[in-house]
C-alpha cells in the first residue's frame, strides 16, 4: 500500500468509529511532537522517500531507535497477549482470560473490557544475552540449574467463583 492508501485507511477506521481509533491519534500525535519519537518519523519519512530503492529505504529503517519503534507498536496495537485476551472474551463472552508466558518471573492481572486478564508470567528468569554478556556469562556456561541467573518462582492465577460468576483472579507466587 502506498502511504496516501495507509493513511486513507487509518482514516476511514476513526471516521467509522474503530475500537483503536484513540490509539490512532495519540500514536501520531506522539510521532510528530515527542522529540523521542525523532528518529522513527525521521526513518519512516526517509524510507518512503527513498521508494523505488529498497536498498535505500531498508538503509533508513535502520536508522530508527528500537526503543521509540517498540513505544510506537505498543501505543498503535498495545500489548499482544492483552489484545488476544480482549478478542477471548468479547467472542466468547467470557468474564476471565489467563494466558502465559511473559519473560518475567511473577504474573499479573489486570481489569479489562469488563473482564480480567490473567498471566502466570514465566516460572523461570529469562535473561537476555544483552544481560548476560554484560555479566561476562557465555553461552555454554549456562545451567538451567543456577538459581543466581535464572531465579524461579511457581506462578499460579487463583480464580474463585461466586456462584457462576467468577471473582477476580489472584495472582499466587511461592518459591
């Protein structure tokens, strides 16, 4: 799709009312005024400038801070495994969605759409190689086994009901 065509599109979502359609406007509002936001409209203007060259388009993406892209993807879509358990409960009409895993240790709820979503979150630590490289840990060096760089928690999202409904998860963690 050519740029005239996405905006187009993304127009005709807010005009038609579309669920993301706030998400929309303080996405682009944040491109064009939030000076951490610089190098993704800055990469963006120079990779459809640079079209026909896809060398040089995929040149200007690179130039985008993964920080402020990953900000932009998370005001435009959220969070995935939030918006999935969103669609869960509106398709099914349900009061409670638990999902995992997350990378971090611990798990959460939070109230959605009417609903709660759940996540177990993950039972081990993952550390990434960013981490562990800054720990001077290699590769083969690693044990699932050591507690130190991969600390674990057992995660459980408690669902009491009251009657058929169901009362709020919790969220359990023992070591």
């Amino acid at each position: 799709e050519s740029v005239s065509e996405v905006l187009d599109h993304v127009a005709d979502r807010l005009t038609h009312g579309h669920a993301n359609a706030d998400a929309y406007v303080l996405a682009v509002v944040e491109l064009a005024t939030n000076p951490d936001m610089a190098t993704v409209l800055h990469g963006l203007v120079a990779a459809g400038s640079a079209l026909p060259d896809v060398g040089a388009a995929t040149n200007a993406l690179k130039t985008i801070d993964p920080a402020a892209l990953s900000r932009l993807q998370q005001l435009l879509f959220g969070d995935p495994l939030e918006t999935a358990a969103k669609d869960l409960m509106k398709a099914r009409r349900l009061g409670v969605v638990v999902l995992g895993h997350t990378h971090s240790v611990g798990g959460f709820v939070r109230h959605v759409d009417g609903g709660y979503y759940a996540n177990t979150g993950s039972w081990i630590s993952v550390a990434s190689v960013a981490e562990l490289r800054a720990r001077g840990i290699r590769w083969e060096q690693l044990s699932i086994l050591d507690r130190a760089t991969f600390p674990s928690k057992m995660t459980a999202i408690v669902i009491d009901y009251n009657g058929t409904t169901p009362r709020a998860p919790v969220v359990e963690n023992q070591r």
